[in-house]
C-alpha cells in the first residue's frame, strides 16, 4: 500500500504542476481552479489514499458504483467530509439512488431529469437521508450529438431557467465534454461565451467544468473552475469516458 500512496502522492504533484503552470499561462489564481479526482473503476482504498494526502473531491460515473464507493470510504474514513459527484450519464430512474450518496451531479441534461432529481431530493430530506438540495451543473452538448448526452447548446438556457425553479436542487454551472477530433480550444471558447452571457440573468452560476486528463490546460485558459481528472491521476483504466 505505501507504494500506492507513493505513486498517487507523484501523480498528484505532476497534475499540480500542469494545473500551476496553467493558470500562470492564463494570468489566473490557481485557487480558482478545483480537482476533481475522478476514481471510477478504481478500489476505495485509492480514494482513501488520496483523501490522506489532501483531495476531498471525487466523482464516479455511475450510480451502482458510486453508491458502494462512497459507502465503504466512510467507512475507511470515518468523519472526514468528503464530496462526491456523479459526472456520468444519468438514467430518471436512477435518481432516488444517487441523491442518496451524491452531493453535485455534473450531468443533467433535461427537464424531466432536473424533475425527477428534486423529486428525489424531497423524498431523501424526508426520509432524513440528506439535509439540504442538491448541486447540479448542466451538461451541454457543443455538437449535439445525443448519444453522448448533454443540452443542445440552443436549448440551454431554457433548461436553466426550468432548473432554477425547482427548490430542491441548486444550479451551479455548466459542464461539457470536448467532442472527440473536435478543436477543445474553439470547443471550450464557446463554453465560456455560453457561461458568461447565462451568468447575467443566472447569478448563481459559479462554476465552469471543462477540462480532463488530456486537455485541462485547455479548459484552463478558456476560465474552467473545476477539472475532471481520472488517467493522470490514478493511471490508465480500459475504458474512459467523462475524465
């Protein structure tokens, strides 16, 4: 295990690094910039091997998973606060579970499913399985490619304003991932355009998801406050998605 944790404590340092120089690159504060430890497929005992060595953010890509993950870190932590996010595609009738262990979902994309997660959260404040609404950012989909999920750039803002009604959940900003083969920096651009022109009428939108293992310098320049950092971090998986 005391391998592990050196390998993570290395691979945490480089990503820091990237992150650092970035920012000095883009004129920002690297404070402004969150980590996002993204340990789908990886064992609980790396994310409590990152949590001793100082992250507190992680994110799963699916409810099965994340659910068990987040149950057994409590237990091998017990009273650290730790906060997870659910960045993977997200099926309705998944939402009474994964209000249950999550704490921001990353990938709403529609009314129905923005409805169906405050349903969730009211049932889980009830029943005293949560004590307060649920953050969630807005997927969106720069190439409308629906089988990747997202909200059509040109349906966003309706999606936004649907959202914000909804007591029980909490819009804090917007998320995308760069198309394959697809230009991250005109990609991310458009993103920051998006944000900024939402953030006029939508005060709360604070945050700024963009950027992964192959691309966080770009998502960097163009003003993302959180990236979603898996490969680098933990090392190659067989399959990669939303990291």
């Amino acid at each position: 295990m005391s391998e592990r944790i050196d390998e993570l404590r290395r691979s945490l340092a480089a990503v820091r690094e990237r992150i650092d120089a970035a920012c000095a690159a883009a004129g920002r504060d690297p404070g402004e910039v969150r980590l996002l430890a993204v340990t789908k497929t990886f064992p609980a005992s790396d994310v409590a091997a990152l949590i001793d060595i100082g992250l507190r953010d992680f994110a799963e890509n699916k409810d099965q998973e994340g659910r068990g993950k987040a149950a057994e870190v409590a237990e091998l932590r017990p009273g650290v606060p730790v906060r997870w996010h659910m960045v993977g595609r997200l099926q309705r009738n998944k939402a009474r579970s994964v209000v249950r262990w999550a704490d921001e979902v990353q990938s709403v994309d529609s009314a129905r499913l923005a409805d169906a997660l405050a349903k969730a959260v009211t049932t889980s404040r009830e029943r005293g399985e949560r004590d307060g609404p649920l953050d969630v950012q807005l997927q969106v989909s720069m190439d409308g490619d629906a089988t990747r999920g997202g909200c059509p750039v040109d349906q966003v803002l309706q999606l936004v304003d649907h959202v914000t009604r909804l007591g029980e959940i909490s819009v804090r900003g917007l998320m995308t991932v760069a198309p394959r083969d697809a230009d991250e920096n005109e990609t991310f651009a458009r993103l920051a355009a998006l944000f900024e022109r939402l953030r006029r009428d939508h005060v709360g939108l604070v945050e700024l998801s963009a950027g992964m293992s192959g691309d966080l310098e770009r998502g960097i320049a163009h003003g993302s406050t959180c990236v979603r950092v898996g490969t680098a971090l933990l090392g190659g998986r067989e399959l990669a998605s939303l990291e």
